[in-house]
C-alpha cells in the first residue's frame, strides 16, 4: 500500500459514507489479501485522507474506516507547478459554496500507484487543458473559474456546479418522485452536445473520453461536457483516454482523435434512445 503519514489522527468528523467523497472495491482472484475496498475524502483547505480496508465493500462499516483513515502527503497526489506554467489562481470566497465544484486528484489507485507520478501529472494535465478550453467559451462547455494552489502545489480545479449527470438522472428517473426531474429532449440535447464536441474540434482538441457520466445536466436538463482530463491537441499523445464501452474497441485510445468523440456521440445518441439503457457509464 502507499505510503501515508501516521502522525496525523484520522478526521474524527467522518461519521457515514455520505460524508467520503468516493471509495471502489478491488478483487484480485487468487491473490492473498486480494479483496480490499478503498475509500478517501478531501477537505476544502485541500486535505486528503486515504483509507485501504482487506474486506468487501458490504462488510465495511463506518467506524472502520474513520479509523483506517489516514492523511496523504500532499507530495503524493498534487503535482509542483513548473515554473513557466500559468495556471489562473481563484479565491472560492469568490462565488458561495453551492456553486462551485472543486476537482482534486483522482484517489482510484492511490494504493497501487507508486511512485505517485502519473496521478499528479493527469491533474496537472487537466488544469494547463482547462486553461485552453476556458479560452474558447461555448455555453455546453463546463465553465473554468481557476485553480486553488498551496505551497506552489495544485490542489483544485474549480468548476461550475450542476444539478447532475446523464447517468444520475436516469437513475432518478427510477424514484417515484421522478417526475420533478423532467424530461430531457432527446434531439436537441444531441444537437447541443455536438455543438460542444464540434467547437472543441475547431480549436484542434478532441475530448477523448465521451460518456454519459462526462455529461452534467443544466437546469433546462441540457448538457454541460466536463471531464477534460483526456482532452489534447489532435495527434497528442494520452495519458488516459476511452471508457470500455464508450470507444471503439478497434481502434487504440493512444493519440487524440477527433473519431474517438464522433465514436462517443454515436453511442450517446444510441443510449438515449435505448429505454433499457445500463446505467454504469
């Protein structure tokens, strides 16, 4: 497992699930200790806290994991600022809390990615690809206010909130009060995300990664594209890119290309329209 600082006591305010920002589960058949769950949470001054448990997500309780729970070295996860990189800086007393949405470094292999390097150059990725992307406005383009540093380090970036995703309305859909969520017009959400894809494409970028958790939806239940982690100029190479499922198992998510997005929407465009759609996208 990575390395983490046992000095620091676990946050004692962890108190349910509800309050973690995200966990995953990881079942290696036929390794010893091979079943393990994972789960951390950040904290707004830019904090981490890891927790890796050896049982299955079902049988973890919530004590267990306050009590597994240990702060991450910032070194870890949030990448140095080269000099020469200008990353727009943004004060979240700025707008109030429940507009804004703070990405932090993705945690889903923290424990085996060691060294730390490719967690913190894919973030670093993100916030230099925001800045290009913010420069090119387009209203079905999630809106970039800056990022948050500490100690020359990035620590967030900092995005418009939305209501929820493509996939999470869907799964509302499911409650009994669905109705209060409306409905969402097919034709002209696909109009609008195209839109989007194609503005991306005429400043030379391709998304990389189109799927219907990438897709947040406006008030008007209209589609807002995030998730700019895989996005670079045509021809670039990828860190990360394509989702089983999302892209076309033909061709290799290696470079950027604009045909992995004419893939994605294609797909989109055929889950929509499929009333017994799965919902894990």
């Amino acid at each position: 497992m990575a390395t983490v600082d046992d000095d620091v006591s676990p946050p004692h305010d962890i108190q349910a699930f509800t309050n973690l920002d995200g966990a995953t589960g990881v079942h290696n058949e036929g390794e010893p200790d091979g079943e393990y769950t994972t789960f951390w949470k950040f904290y707004r001054n830019g904090d981490a806290y890891f927790a890796q448990i050896f049982k299955p997500r079902p049988n973890v309780n919530i004590a267990e994991v306050k009590e597994a729970m240990r702060r991450i070295p910032d070194e870890d996860i949030y990448p140095e600022i080269p000099e020469g990189v200008n990353l727009k800086e943004m004060a979240t007393t700025e707008k109030p809390d429940n507009e804004l949405y703070i990405k932090r470094p993705s945690l889903l292999t923290y424990e085996t990615s060691n060294p730390h390097e490719w967690i913190r150059d894919v973030f670093l990725g993100e916030a230099q690809i925001m800045e290009q992307v913010s420069s090119i406005q387009h209203k079905n383009i999630i809106q970039y206010y800056g990022c948050l540093k500490r100690d020359r380090r990035l620590v967030g970036i900092v995005l418009e909130r939305h209501k929820c995703s493509l996939t999470e309305f869907f799964l509302w859909q499911m409650d009994k009060d669905k109705d209060k969520n409306g409905t969402i017009d097919s034709q002209r959400f696909m109009e609008e995300l195209e839109s989007a894809i194609f503005h991306l494409h005429q400043a030379g970028l391709a998304h990389n990664d189109l799927k219907p958790s990438n897709i947040l939806l406006d008030k008007d239940n209209l589609p807002v594209l995030i998730d700019f982690g895989s996005c670079r100029p045509f021809g670039a190479r990828l860190m990360e890119g394509g989702t089983p499922g999302w892209c076309n198992h033909e061709k290799l998510v290696m470079f950027s290309d604009k045909e992995h997005d004419l893939f994605g929407l294609d797909r989109i465009r055929e889950w929509l329209a499929n009333p017994d759609r799965a919902l894990d996208g």
